[in-house]
C-alpha cells in the first residue's frame, strides 16, 4: 500500500504543481498583454 499511496502523491504534487504554473502563466500573459495595449493607444 506504501508504493501506491506515494505514487497517488507524487502525481497529485505533479498536478496540482502544474496547474499552478499554467494559472501564473496565464495572469503574467494577460498583465503584460494589457500593457501592450496600453502603449499602442
């Protein structure tokens, strides 16, 4: 039971780790994005 549980963990770790770099990609394309659109008007 020890292997599975530490792969459940690993992989959710995996995920959630994942899911955080894609929310704070997302946040950093969108400010920098308006900035640009700030600039052109």
């Amino acid at each position: 039971m020890g292997v599975e549980l530490k792969m459940v963990i690993g992989m959710s770790l995996a995920y959630v780790t994942s899911f955080a770099g894609l929310l704070l990609a997302y946040f950093s394309y969108k400010k920098h994005h308006r900035d640009r659109e700030g600039e052109r008007e």
